[in-house]
C-alpha cells in the first residue's frame, strides 16, 4: 500500500523557515511526479510546487523565490524549504504523487500544519 | 491559468439519494477532468479520472461525464460515508486548477 507521510510544520513567525519532509512507501519518488498541494484554513486546493525527471522543478508565482522543492532519492523522501514565510501561507500542507500526468494526484499525504503568526 | 467553477457550493442529500455536482472549465479541457473527494481533516482521494474513469477501488455508485467545459459527478445512491468535500480539477493546462468545491451535507 502507497504510503505518504508529511512532517515539519509548525508556528513559525512571519519571516521565518520550516522544512517540510515527505517519506514515501510503496511509491518511488525520483521515479514519479511529486508535488506539495495546500489548503488555507477552510479554503480550496492550491498547487505550491513539483519536482520530476531529472530535478525538474517548477512553483506557483505566490512562492517562486521563497520556496524550494527537492528530494533525497537514497531515503525515498520530499522535502520543501520554505523561507520568508508570511501569514498568508498558513495551510495544510500535503505532498502528493502522480504517475501518468503531472497535474494528476494518484496518492496523497496526510498533511502537515503551518501556522505563521507573531 | 484556466478557472474551474463548481456548482452547487452546497447539496443537502439524504441517504440513499442521488447526487449530482456540476464542474465547469473556463475553457475546454477535453477529458483531463478529475474528481477528488475529501472528508473533514483528510487528504483528498481521488475518484474519477479523465472525466468519467474511476479510481482504485472506488465504487460503482460513483460516475463521472462530459467533456470539454461542463463535467458532472453523480453519486446514485449516496451512503453514510459519501459525505464531504468534492472537488473538481483540470489537469489539461499548466497548473492543474481545482474548483472551489461542492460540500455534500446529511439532508
């Protein structure tokens, strides 16, 4: 069974950093599409990121130059630095994985909170 | 970036009904349509498809259809655990856009 399992998040300030990890089971991640989806409290889903091929990587302009994805092949596992985090990224964070279509989320994690607040 | 509106925002459902979502595309996004459900503090699951494929393991009484820009999500006879949040989302165009969602509530 695919597992995906999301850790990291926190309260942090605004103008702080976290890293989020995603270890992965079942489901090879240098091998597939990997993204980070979020969800603002009560709100919809929102793309933030996606690593695939060979360290191929792409961002939603709310976070290009703040956020970096990334992946540590031998652990099998996603990572997503954030830095200068600022209130309005506050969310659920979940890594998901697709096969066939980058955009198309086959697994998903469990998710993992960011709070940004003072 | 391509807009997808879900309507209604909610559907008040008693059990054993049918249930029936409304997706539209801003513009048409052929049959890269898919549908997610999500439970209260979960991860959504996937569902459907290329507008009308089902997932691994999803039951039958969920059916998708359309093609294009108007796309719809039926469940035939809605169960106890059918309750939550759908989703539609494009996968057509960059980024991969979902609805604002259709929360289907206990009638």
């Amino acid at each position: 069974e695919v597992q995906l399992v999301e850790s990291g998040g926190g309260l942090v300030q605004p103008g702080g950093s976290l890293r989020l990890s995603c270890a992965a089971s079942e489901f090879t991640v240098s091998s597939n599409y990997m993204s980070w989806v979020r969800q603002a409290p009560g709100k919809g889903l929102e793309w933030v990121s996606v690593i695939y091929s060979a360290d191929t990587t792409y961002y939603a302009d709310s976070v290009k130059g703040r956020f970096t994805i990334s992946r540590d092949n031998s652990k099998n596992t996603l990572y997503l630095q954030m830095n200068s985090l600022r209130p309005e990224d506050t969310a659920v964070y979940y890594c998901a994985g697709a096969i066939g279509n980058m955009w198309r989320y086959d697994y998903w994690g469990q998710g993992t909170l960011v709070t940004v607040s003072s | 970036e391509i807009v997808m509106t879900q309507s209604p925002a909610t559907l008040s459902v008693s059990p054993g009904e049918r249930a029936t979502l409304s997706c539209r595309a801003s513009q048409s996004v052929s049959n890269t349509l898919a549908w997610y459900q999500q439970k209260p503090g979960q991860a959504p699951r996937l569902l459907i498809y290329g507008a009308s494929t089902r997932a691994t393991g999803i039951p039958a009484r969920f059916s998708g259809s359309g093609s294009g820009t108007e796309f719809t999500l039926t469940i035939s006879s809605l169960q106890s655990e059918d309750f939550g949040i759908y989703y539609c989302q494009q996968y057509n165009n960059w980024p991969g856009t979902f609805g604002q969602g259709t929360k289907v509530e206990i009638k």
